[in-house]
C-alpha cells in the first residue's frame, strides 16, 4: 500500500452524497487527511453518525491502507472519500470514492473484493472522464464485437471502462491469482480494450 499517514482535522461544514437518501446532504464530519508516499493526499469525511473521533477514525484507518493498494493513476483524481453507515453499495465518480460500511462488510468483505470494488469505482472516478468516450476506446468497443459483462453491455458509456479495466488489470497484473480459463476468456472476449488499456502507459504504482 502507498498509504502513510492519516491526521486528523476536525469537524467542517462538507457536501457529501448519501444512496440511503439518493440525494445530496451537507453535514459536519469528522476529517481527515490520508497521505500516500506518492504525494497524493485524500480528504476522508466520515459522518458524524458515528459519533465520536475515536470511531470515525476507526474507519478511516479500516479503508485508507486498502485505498493506497489502488495505483496512483487510480488515485490521481480522488480527491474525497465519503463513509457512511448503511447498506448501500460503494460508488465512484465526482473525485470521490463513495463508502457504506453495513453493505462493505456484508457485501464485499465477507466475499473477499473489498480491494476489487475498490478498483471498479476508482476507474469510474480517475478513468471514465478521460477514456469512456475517447474515440479509439470506443473503436476497441466496437472491434470486440462483445461485453466482458452484461452490466457493461446495458451501459456501455458509464460502465464499460470500470467493468473492463478489473479484469485487465487481473490477467496484466495478478494472473497467478486467476485461473487459467478465465484469463483466456478475459483476453478472448475484450482484446482490443486490453490493447487500448495497454497502450495508456498507466502509473501502476504501488502494484508495479
């Protein structure tokens, strides 16, 4: 993980997006700044439903060294992370990550893709603005004839990118961690975006 430090800040007036309400809500969190040793710093704001310092930095502690497992060049453009409570799923986008710690430990740390969904909405926030509509992403779409999900399929625009850099960044970076089958079906099914993708020269530090 690239992550150092975390310090706390205070409590400040902050807009932050909340799925339990599906709306934008603007409250006074507890702050916090996370330093990478990549020079990249994030501001988390953990809301003051949990009310106390000592348990606000509880989560932010949980998800900042799993938030410097992402490359720099998924982290270039966070420049926020929101927690909540809540059983509502993560999200991305907006130079933020989008966080709720009831869904995160039902959902994605009793499987196991914490780290995986956290990749997934880094590219929505650092990829999508830069590549989801660049022309030769979307010749690569069309060359591939093909979806590496129907979720990417139904959205090809807003979800394409992130549906499609997870798998690559597993065949180009932790194949020993998937098997052999899936890999040919990943490089079968999307060998022009992995062309595309090959070709960005991303910053795949601290991976790489």
């Amino acid at each position: 993980s690239a992550f150092e430090t975390l310090q706390y800040y205070g409590k400040e007036s902050r807009t932050m997006y909340d799925r339990r309400v599906d709306d934008w809500i603007t409250i006074e969190p507890f702050i916090f700044n996370a330093s990478f040793d990549d020079d990249l710093i994030i501001e988390i704001q953990v809301n003051p439903e949990f009310k106390t310092v000592e348990d606000a930095k509880i989560q932010a502690d949980k998800f900042a060294p799993v938030i410097g497992q992402l490359t720099t060049e998924l982290r270039k453009d966070v420049k926020t992370v929101w927690i909540h409570k809540g059983l509502k799923p993560f999200g991305g986008g907006n130079n933020n990550l989008l966080i709720h710690t009831d869904w995160s430990l039902k959902h994605y740390e009793d499987q196991g893709i914490l780290e995986e969904t956290f990749i997934h909405e880094a590219a929505h926030t650092s990829l999508d603005s830069i590549h989801s509509k660049n022309p030769n992403w979307l010749k690569a779409q069309k060359d591939d004839c093909t979806f590496i999900s129907a979720y990417a399929e139904k959205n090809p625009i807003r979800e394409d990118i992130a549906e499609s850099y997870l798998p690559y960044f597993a065949i180009r970076y932790k194949s020993d961690r998937i098997r052999n089958s899936l890999k040919d079906s990943i490089e079968k099914a999307i060998p022009n975006r992995i062309k595309y993708f090959d070709k960005q020269k991303f910053n795949m530090y601290p991976v790489n």
